[in-house]
C-alpha cells in the first residue's frame, strides 16, 4: 500500500508495505463473539495499492439468526442453508490470508469472533490488525462520528452495495483507505498504526488478542498468574473500559501495579446486566479464592442476633441460625462475636436502652448506664419491658434479615434487550446459576444461605430496575400475594 511521502520523489517503505493488507468485514448472528456465530466472511488482499484477490463466503453458523439480523443484513435461515460451516473453510481460509495485517473499521468486533471460532475449533488464531475506526479518529480529532457512513459523507465517496453485507462493507472501507492514501503522508499513517500496535500491547504478558477481544458490555473479568493462579476477580457494566482501567492506574496505584506485573491470562464472561455481573463475581471469588480479592471470599463463622417472638432480648446465634427457619427476627450479618456486640452496643447507646437487659452486661437492678443518664429504667421498673422491647425491637429493625418472601425457587429476569434476557436461578436466597431458557433451570439439594447474595438480591428488591423483575417457578406465587 503506498501513501504520499514527505519526500517527493522519495518511496518510502513503512512496515505496512512489506506484507499484504487483508481488508475484511464480517457478518454474524449478533454483538457477542463468545455466543453468536458468524454467517459472513469478505476478505480483500491489498498489494500495493491494488486488489489482488479476494475470499467472499457465506457460511452456516449452526445458531437461529434472529429476524431484527436478518433485516438489517438480509442474512436470514434459508439463505445460509447448505452454506458450509466456518470448521469447514477455516483451514483455506487461515492459509488464504497468510501473514497479512488484517485492516477493519472496529476491529475488535472482527477480530475477535474469527479468535472465537478457531478457538472453538482448538486453535489459536493471532494476527497483526489495524483498526481503521481507531486510525480514523487518531486523522481527524476535531469529528466525533466515525463510522463507515459518516467518513463516506464526509470524504464525498460512494458506497458500495450492498451495504451490511460482507463484500459491500469491505469494498467501502478499501475506498476510505485510498482516500487516506492519497491525502495523508506515510510517516503519519505508519507511526499512527504503531501506535496501536504499542496499546494493544499492554501489558507486555499478555496476549495482546485479548484485550482486542474485550466487549464494551456488562460481565466478570478474571485475571491469573503463573500457572493459572487466580489473581483478581472483577465486575463492570462495561469490561473493556474496566479492565483497560487496571492496566492504565499501574503506575500510580501499587495493588494495580502489582495485578498488572503479575498477571498472564485474562478471562472474561459476558452477562446481560449489572445483576447478572454481581452474582457470577460473588460466586467466582468464594470458588477461586483469588489473592487480590478481599471482598465476597466465603464467609465462614457468620453471627447474627436472633431474637425469639417470646423473649425480652435478641440472643447471639451462628451461621447456622441463618440457614434455618426461624419464628423470631434476625437482625444483621457480622464476621465475629467482636463485630455483632459492638454493633449492638452502638444502637443500645444511641436508643437510651437498657444493655442489661439486652443481654450486654449482667447483673440486677440499676445498671451503670441508667446511673448516668444512658438508660430510660427498663432495668428498674422506670421504663415497662413492653416499651422497651417494643422499642429495642423498632430500633434494630435497620438490620433485619429478610425472610424469603417465595414459597420455592424464583428466577430474576434481566433483560439488556428483547433478544437479550437472561434468568437468575435463586432459591432460599442461594444462588444457583444463570440459564438464557427457564426450560433449562436448575435445581439444588444443598440450599445454603449466602450472605453475599442475600445483600445483592435486596439491593435490587429494595430499588425498582426496569431490565429486572422476578419469577417465581413452578408456579410458585409469593408468601403473602393473591
């Protein structure tokens, strides 16, 4: 590919020239190259300026392509019926494109449903890439749209049709680029490019792919050390920016320091909300134990203060209490006796109960508290136990422990759109996994409370989220509905 030279007359040889460009658009099922297929390929080799091949296939991607697809490509079912399937045209499509840099608008959406596919197939696929989205906006700063439409307006070039399919995207795209050619020095071009090469690079460890691969979608990242070690387990509404955001504070965060010298493979899992990101994070961090996480690690040797409907006072109970039913109220969820007294103590003070009757101190009559005006008597008959149970009651009703409101399993749907929903399994506030069909649900044996997901789930109880709302299974309704 040739450009113009700062030196008239003078040919310059930047990295690009000394291998073809592979110019490729792709068409697929949908946005999420972990789950959806490809139904397209359009590949153009570049050398010197000039097409010298291409490799144009539509292939069957073994997935239902969704109408709203369909219309917008002109893809659908029938016309990919008896198109081959990507196992089958990976080999000459791998040696087609040989060592040449493959050059797409948004690479990252190209680029990772090909890694996707051949990693389905057990391989690794590895390419140098050049996104020309990212090289449009580096050309022209002062423009805030980029997208093939908007160049083509703003470069006064015609499309090539059909437009949204593989070959026409393709062709239009080679059409900017030799706009570009023609307008831009070479040296500008190439350090340009090398300055992707040298972002998507970071951290050095790393296999570059990845980082291009990362969706700009709500998910849990994982990072691990030498010999898969798990070293940090992350959440976000947006992975790429997320997990960008680790590798860009090393330097001034020393935990991002060392997570970023120390890491050596990067996982990720798509969900389809916030929801869905907080519950699979909880559950991966108490499975992997990573050493950088020290929020959500199973939590061994829970108390609570479980108070009977007959007794004056809450008395201290164990994680067991919490895995159980229970006729009285539980209030809050402490990590040690330590945590819960002080917890209780707090409120006590603040409330002018009496802590010998609640159980802090022992003793009989008058405590110290009532003796310096902290206590309102319920320790001498100044104050009726019915009042002050009935207060002490009011005050600790901050912390309660919710029961669970449905007589089995609900699903929390969340939706991120139409064709986008995804069911929470929980029952007894246990999380039990996430499936895209309720036919699929499944069911546990073992129900064990989990504090973590019982602080999630309320959270979203207590605030409305449009994309959320809840199922109960088997035709389960509520305790307490009609």
């Amino acid at each position: 590919m040739s450009f113009m030279s700062s030196h008239p007359g003078e040919r310059s040889h930047p990295p690009l020239a000394d291998t073809p460009l592979i110019f490729i658009d792709l068409e697929t099922t949908g946005t999420r190259a972990t789950r959806d297929r490809i139904t397209e390929i359009a590949a153009l080799r570049v050398i010197d300026g000039q097409i010298v091949d291409r490799f144009v296939t539509l292939l069957d991607p073994g997935i239902d392509i969704p109408a709203r697809i369909a219309t917008l490509t002109g893809i659908d079912n029938a016309l990919v019926t008896g198109a081959p399937g990507f196992e089958e045209v990976a080999d000459d499509f791998e040696r087609w494109l040989g060592d040449g840099w493959l050059v797409a608008h948004n690479a990252r959406f190209d680029y990772s449903f090909l890694r996707n596919e051949f990693r389905r197939l057990g391989r690794e696929f590895r390419r140098r890439v050049v996104c020309t989205l990212k090289l449009s906006r580096a050309l022209d700063k002062s423009s805030h749209h980029h997208g093939l439409d908007a160049l083509l307006t703003r470069y006064q070039l015609e499309p090539h049709a059909p437009r949204h399919r593989a070959l026409g995207d393709a062709m239009t795209l080679f059409s900017v680029w030799q706009y570009w050619a023609r307008h831009h020095y070479v040296e500008q071009i190439e350090t340009l490019v090398l300055d992707q090469e040298r972002r998507r690079s970071l951290p050095a460890q790393l296999d570059p792919g990845l980082l291009d691969e990362l969706p700009a979608r709500p998910g849990v990242y994982l990072f691990y050390g030498h010999n898969q070690l798990p070293l940090y387990v992350g959440k976000s509404v947006n992975l790429r920016s997320r997990v960008l955001s680790h590798f860009n504070n090393d330097h001034r965060n020393d935990r991002e320091m060392k997570i970023c010298q120390q890491t050596r493979h990067l996982e990720w899992h798509e969900t389809a909300g916030d929801l869905g990101a907080q519950l699979l994070e909880a559950r991966l961090v108490k499975k992997l134990s990573p050493i950088y996480n020290r929020r959500l690690r199973r939590s061994a040797g829970l108390h609570t203060w479980y108070w009977p409907t007959d007794a004056q006072a809450p008395q201290l109970a164990g994680q067991k209490m919490l895995q159980e039913e229970a006729t009285g109220a539980r209030y809050g969820m402490f990590r040690s006796r330590r945590e819960a007294t002080h917890a209780l103590t707090g409120i006590v003070e603040q409330q002018r109960l009496c802590p010998r009757v609640m159980g802090l101190e022992r003793g009989r009559g008058r405590c110290f508290a009532y003796q310096i005006g902290r206590c309102a008597g319920a320790c001498c008959g100044e104050e009726s136990l019915e009042s002050h149970t009935a207060r002490a009651r009011d005050a600790l009703e901050s912390l309660r422990i919710r029961h669970w409101p449905w007589e089995g399993r609900v699903a929390f749907r969340e939706a991120a759109s139409e064709q986008d929903v995804v069911y929470h399994l929980v029952d007894q506030w246990c999380y039990l996994g996430s499936v895209e069909n309720l036919d699929q649900a499944p069911t546990a044996n073992d129900i064990a409370f989990d504090v973590d997901t019982y602080r999630i789930l309320t959270r979203f109880l207590a605030n409305e989220h449009d994309c959320v709302s809840v199922i109960p299974l088997e035709d389960q309704r509520p305790v307490g509905t009609t």
